[in-house]
C-alpha cells in the first residue's frame, strides 16, 4: 500500500535549490561512478578463482567467523559451509572478497598461517582485495560493523539499481519540493542527511553481524516525508493511496499518517524477513524526520514558512473529476464510475486515460458500449510508447472485434504501431487489410515502411515481399 502527501503542487517561485542539487548528484554518481562497479568486480572474482584461492583460504576464513561469534558457529558460517560443501565457489568468493575483515586477518595473522604454495600470493591477494574494495557499495556504503561518520553520508548518495534510484528520487521529489519550501534550504540540506544518517545507524544496530553493506537515500527520504506531515502537523492535508486496485485521495489531520508509516516499515521489517529492503533505515528515517521538525520547533516556533503552509492552492478540477471516478470503483458502482467519465469526457474532451478506464470497467462485463470503447482505443492518436503498448495488447485480447475497425482507423493503427519494436501486429494488421483487397497509395507507403522495418531486423525475405507490393500498390 502507498500513501503519499500531495497537498502541495510545485512552484517556481519556491524554487528547491537543493533539492534540484541532491537528485542530481544522485544521478550523476550512479551514472558516472557506479555503472562499472559490476565489471570491477567481475574482473576481481574471476581473478580469484583463477588462482584457486578459496581452497587455502577457506579453513582460514571458517576460523576468522568462528573468532568473530566467539568460537560459536553462527548461522552465518553454516551457511557459508553449505556453500562451499556444494560447490558454490563463485558464491563463496563473492562473500570473502567483500568481507574487508577477513582480508585484514590474513594480513595480521600472516607470520602464523601455512605458506601459500604460490608465491606470489601476497602481491596478488592485495591487488584483488584493492580492486574488490574500489567498488562504490564497498569503498563508500554503510557497513554494519564499521562506524564510520563519512559512510554515514556516503551511503546515501548510491544505489543498487536503476529501479532503486528512480523510486527514491521520485518519493524525494514528491515530498521534498514542499519541505524545503517551508523550512528553507540549508535546514532541509542539515535535517535531510541526519535522517540518512539516524536510518543508517538504526539499520546498523539491528544488524551488526550482517554481512551487507546499505546503500541508498531511503532513510533520508523517509525522514523527508515525515518532515511534510510535522510541517503541516494536524492540518488536514491531501493524501494519494494506492492500495491494489483501489487508487484515490483523501484528507487527514498530517500527523495522524506517520504512526501508518512507522508502523508499516517494522510490520515488514518482522514479516518479510528474506527481503533485501532496509526497513528499519526506513523507520529510523522517519523518526529522525519527525523529532527533527518537533525540536526546531521548540527551539524556534517561527521557523517555517506559515504563509507558505496556510495558502490554499487551487486544486485542479480534472484530478478531483478523476478522484471521484476512483471514488466510485472503489465503492464498486461501476455505472456511476462509467457516467462520470462520459461526463469528464464531455468536459474535457477525449483523454487515453478516461478511455482506458472505459474500457477496463467494461471489460469486467463485456455489455453494451465495450465494441465502442475497444474502437475508441484503437482510434487513439497521439500516443506514448507505453500507451501504444497498451493498444497493442487490446488490439491481441479482443480479435472478435478487429474487423469492426474501417480501413482508414486500420490503417492508422498499422502506421502507429509500427513505432513498437515487435512490429508482428503492424504486419498482422497490414495482412488483414490486404485481404480486404485495399488499394491506394497510403497502403503503399505502409508496405514500404515495413520493408524498411524488415530490413532493419534482417528478415531480408519480408523485406523483398514488402517492397515488391509496394511497388505494385503505388503503380495501381
């Protein structure tokens, strides 16, 4: 379930300078310093087994965690066995070149250890552990057993994926955009990185003998919403949920949602223990977010932006129409929900979502009006490449209704979905109009489109047969 404060739309005249800096600077890092963290990596590990230094050096590290958890066996290492019973080297590897410790037991126990029969051993260990410690989640990411005041920041400035960037950075501009507009830019900056930090060191304490490092601005962001609802405290603001099929607004006193998001956070945190998310970084955010804005307060009761906070901003009549349709599905009144988007419809003029929205109401009966808002879609111009993604697979799930279109509407729809990079159903398309005995010039510029299109994949043969009833098509 998601639930996101939207009472603030963006404005420029509260430009959020830092807020711009951050969300750069995450982009830019992931960009241009983390995308060769896996090569690094890949390059250090297959140097590793290449030399075979696992089998000296894993009656070593079964020592090295024994001393770690007192001479016990922890979980840890049994799992670590299990690997190495069952062969899993590259695995293994990946777990005792990340682990700095280890490397630096060798280093201090190397007068009492058997010799290695290479050599070279020593050189070649310190260049990979080198080249294993220059990767970012390692060099600068937040290791459980290893306080560090600089990894406290760092960390949250990387990400693990692309996917882990783009939802923070979206959550971050959502919220921060309103946060730094009522409590100014360099307190946003200061609040911002202590509640990374308070996440980062909350996550620490609950997982002390983990062997993950925590990357991400997760704690930060979440201190970032908590921030929003103390800065509007028991104002009734606007709330967007989205929770399964179910999506809307609603409006609640602010302060009244953070117990929701703490709550939720050690709800996952106990539930779902194989994730790979940091929850408690999330819920040690929030909480530093919330004591943060509640002790400026007591020191300063006039630290935020009152006007900034008390102005009412028009809401935008196209969203409340949108959230009562919501409203209405939500409520299961699925004819009201299909009268007011005819009614929005009819104010705003056609729109791909209302017409989406039709149809998928529709769908759930297949009763009067589906052909139409099936035909309706097909019809569509204008579109996104996800939005002619979606055309696509409705023109795939209603074939009963594909001769229902004329051959102008087919025709358009074979032009636009050659734009997608399967162009399967822009030749199925191009096939049925054929059979039709269409003629004319504009077939023909479609044939010659899927020539070239053909030729481009390097299906030479349709490239001919294309080509050839283009010809055909403009001489008629």
């Amino acid at each position: 379930m998601v639930i996101i404060p939207t009472e603030k739309r963006f404005e420029w005249e509260h430009a959020p300078i830092v807020l711009f800096v951050i969300v750069l600077l995450n982009i830019l890092i992931f960009a241009l310093y983390q995308s060769n963290d896996d090569a690094k990596f890949e390059r250090a590990l297959v140097s590793y087994e290449q030399l075979q230094y696992l089998d000296y050096e894993w009656p070593i590290f079964e020592t090295y965690l024994s001393e770690q958890s007192d001479g016990s066996d922890s979980q840890q290492l049994q799992d670590y066995r299990e690997l190495y019973q069952q062969q899993h080297t590259a695995e293994l590897g990946y777990y005792v070149l990340s682990d700095a410790g280890f490397y630096h037991y060798l280093k201090a126990n190397r007068q009492t250890l058997p010799v290695p029969e290479d050599f070279g051993y020593w050189e070649n260990r310190a260049e990979i552990h080198d080249q294993v410690q220059s990767v970012s989640y390692l060099a600068f990411g937040l290791k459980p057993n290893d306080l560090n005041p600089i990894t406290l920041l760092t960390h949250q400035f990387l990400h693990g994926d692309t996917m882990h960037l783009m939802g923070n950075l979206f959550f971050l501009v959502i919220c921060g955009f309103a946060v730094e507009a009522a409590i100014g830019h360099w307190r946003f900056l200061l609040f911002y990185l202590i509640s990374g930090a308070a996440g980062g060191l909350l996550y620490m304490a609950l997982n002390l003998n983990s062997p993950t490092t925590l990357v991400g601005a997760s704690g930060a962001i979440s201190g970032v919403m908590a921030m929003y609802l103390g800065v509007f405290r028991l104002k009734k603001i606007e709330f967007f949920y989205w929770f399964f099929i179910f999506v809307g607004y609603f409006r609640a006193p602010a302060l009244f949602i953070l117990p929701f998001y703490i709550g939720k956070e050690l709800y996952s945190y106990m539930t779902d223990l194989d994730s790979n998310v940091a929850f408690m970084a999330h819920t040690g955010g929030f909480i530093a977010g919330g004591l943060l804005i509640m002790l400026a307060l007591v020191i300063n009761s006039r630290i935020l932006d009152e006007e900034y906070i008390e102005e009412d901003q028009q809401i935008d009549p196209r969203q409340q129409d949108l959230a009562q349709i919501y409203l209405y599905i939500e409520k299961y009144r699925f004819d009201s929900a299909l009268k007011a988007i005819d009614k929005v419809v009819e104010k705003y003029g056609p729109c791909f979502d209302f017409s989406l929205l039709r149809y998928n109401l529709l769908k759930l009966q297949k009763g009067d009006g589906y052909s139409d808002a099936v035909q309706a879609l097909l019809r569509e111009d204008r579109l996104r490449p996800q939005q002619l993604k979606t055309v696509d697979e409705i023109w795939h799930d209603n074939p009963e209704l594909q001769s229902q279109l004329d051959d102008e509407a087919l025709l358009k729809l074979g032009w636009k979905l050659t734009a997608l990079p399967d162009i399967s159903t822009a030749d199925q398309i191009f096939a049925l109009l054929n059979s039709r005995e269409t003629r004319g010039r504009p077939l023909g510029h479609l044939a010659r489109k899927l020539a070239r299109l053909h030729g481009d994949l390097g299906n030479n043969l349709k490239k001919k047969r294309y080509a050839s009833i283009a010809d055909q098509l403009q001489q008629s």
